[in-house]
C-alpha cells in the first residue's frame, strides 16, 4: 500500500501529465527515446485511482456512520478527503491520458 501511495503521489500523476510519460526520458537506461506502452501508465493510473477512492471513501463513509476512532474527527475528514481528491485526480489524468495518446479512428480520424 505505501509503495503505492508514493508511486501514485509523485511518479506516476507526473508521468500522466508531463511529455516524458509518452516516451522513456534520457536518465533511464536501455529504454531512452523509445515509447512507453500505454498500458503501463493507464492499468496503474486507473487502478490506484479507483483504489484509493474506494478505500478513502469507504473511510468516509465509515466516518459519517459515526465510528470511533484514535484520532480527531477533523483530521480524519481532512485526511481521507485529500486521498480521495488525489485518487480522483490519477482518474482524471488518467482518462486525459488515455485521450490524447490514443490512436486515430480509421473511420473517422478522430
């Protein structure tokens, strides 16, 4: 889970949005200048999203039902709704991602 929260906080909501999450950057080697296939950002971008809004949400929802907890209530609600603004952003970028690295329609263009 801690791996997947740092990879969703830092690598991958940059590799979704900026121009090197479309082709491997210099730094990496063996890989530099070739493309990145789709599904290695959009699987764990759409999956981590959705995740992370599943669980922080049912967090929530659990929140609201009013259990008991170690910690305040105001830190929870803070707490849990920024993790489900950041899974609904990796959604967001995601979905963005998934339009503009799209191949063309045959019948269309588009």
């Amino acid at each position: 889970m801690e791996i997947g929260l740092l990879l969703a906080g830092v690598l991958l909501p940059l590799a979704l949005v900026h121009g090197w999450g479309e082709i491997w950057p210099a730094w990496v080697p063996l890989l530099a200048g070739r493309p990145i296939p789709r599904p290695l950002l959009l699987v764990p971008g759409f999956g981590l999203g959705a995740g992370i809004v599943a669980y922080f949400g049912m967090g929530l929802t659990q929140l609201v039902s009013g259990s008991v907890s170690q910690f305040s209530d105001t830190f929870l609600w803070l707490a849990m709704s920024a993790y489900c603004v950041l899974g609904l952003g990796l959604v967001v970028a995601s979905s963005d991602y998934h339009l503009r690295t799209r191949v063309a329609c045959g019948a269309c263009g588009r």
